[in-house]
C-alpha cells in the first residue's frame, strides 16, 4: 500500500500537531454549550476520532454517509444515505468533514440538517483544496490549505482503498489512470 505513494504531503506527526490545535480552539469556542458533532462517513472517520479524543468537552455524535466521488472524478451531485439518529434541535452543531473540494457536500449536507433547527451550526475540515468554484460558504475550521490535486490517506480514499493510511499522500499517476470501477465518497 505504502509502495502506491508518489509523495507524502501531510505526515502522520503534522497531522497530529495540527489536530491538536484545532482541538484546543474548538474546546475554547465550545465551552459549556451543548454541542452535537456530526461526522460525514466514511472520510472523516479518522479525523474525527483523532480530534474528538483531544476534544475534553461534553458532546454527543452522530454520523450521516454523503458521496460525490465517484474514482477521481467530481460529480454534481451529492447523495445523503441515512439520517441522523439524534436530535439537534437548539444544540450547537460541528459539521465533521474530511475535505473541502467543491463545497457540494458540505452544503448539501447543512442545508439538511439546518432543517432541524440547531442552534447553530459550523463546519470543520482537516483540509480545503485551492481552487475556484467552489459553492456554499467557506469552512469554518481547517486544518490544512493544499492545492487542487487528489490524496487519499487518513480517511481520503481513491475507490474506497487508502482510507487507512496513517498519512495524507498522492498517489503514482499510473493508478489514478487505471481501469475505472464503480465505488464513491
Ligand atoms: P466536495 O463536495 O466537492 O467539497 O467534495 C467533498 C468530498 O469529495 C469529500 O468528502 C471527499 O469524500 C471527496 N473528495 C474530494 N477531494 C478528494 C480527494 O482529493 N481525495 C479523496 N476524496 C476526495
Ligand atoms: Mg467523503
């Protein structure tokens, strides 16, 4: 797996850094409000279990499943799988998510759980691509700006593979270029 990695672009001991840091300002603008974390599976599962235990606040979590990629192809279209299992009506909600590519899941997915009437609701990405037309408003927390290129690793896939690879990297163009399966996220 870690043979299929042109370059690393985020080590594992970076991403830790910045995790922490981004737990620590989330811990000081979340004191004592009810807080409901919603992480976007399967992307940011990682991210979320690496910034949620650094977190030392009261929250409760639940996940939805978005998809919109479908190998390294972008589509239009954002699909929502499932609902929320709890309420979050009049709690403070962070929107969990791995990247910021083109905006479509994040916005899909606040305009669905606006409808349940949160208290407020606020984003959070480990990272944000650079690029232009994007849709939505811009994340509220990020953990790293990277250019417009495809990585997997840390939750980040490429046809479901590499979500598990300790490290955000980009892979020889050889395989992004290989023959097309069917899978998304
Ligand atoms: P957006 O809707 O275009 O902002 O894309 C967000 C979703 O697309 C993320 O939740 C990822 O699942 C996926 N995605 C976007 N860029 C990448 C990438 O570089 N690698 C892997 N997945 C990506
Ligand atoms: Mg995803």
């Amino acid at each position: 797996m870690h043979n299929d990695l042109a370059e690393v672009l985020i080590s594992a001991a970076r991403i830790e850094a910045r995790v922490g840091e981004l737990a620590t300002r989330l811990a000081a603008d979340y004191a004592g409000l009810p807080l409901s974390v919603v992480i976007i599976s399967n992307g940011s599962l990682f991210f979320a279990a690496d910034l949620l235990r650094a977190l030392p606040l009261p929250l409760q979590l639940d996940t939805i499943s978005a998809s919109s990629y479908t190998g390294t192809r972008r589509r239009d279209t954002v699909d929502l799988h499932g609902g929320l299992r709890l309420s979050i009506a009049n709690r403070h909600v962070l929107l969990l998510d791995d990247i910021y590519d083109s905006g479509m899941t994040l916005q899909t997915v606040s305009h669905a759980l606006l409808l349940a009437k949160p208290a407020s609701l606020r984003t959070c990405v480990l990272l944000r691509k650079q690029r232009s037309g994007t849709v939505g408003s811009r994340p509220d927390y990020v953990g790293f700006e990277i250019a417009d290129t495809f990585v997997v690793g840390y939750g980040l896939d490429f046809r479901e593979c590499y979500r598990n690879l300790p490290y955000i990297g980009v892979l020889h163009a050889h395989l992004y270029a290989s023959a097309p399966s069917e899978g998304s996220s």
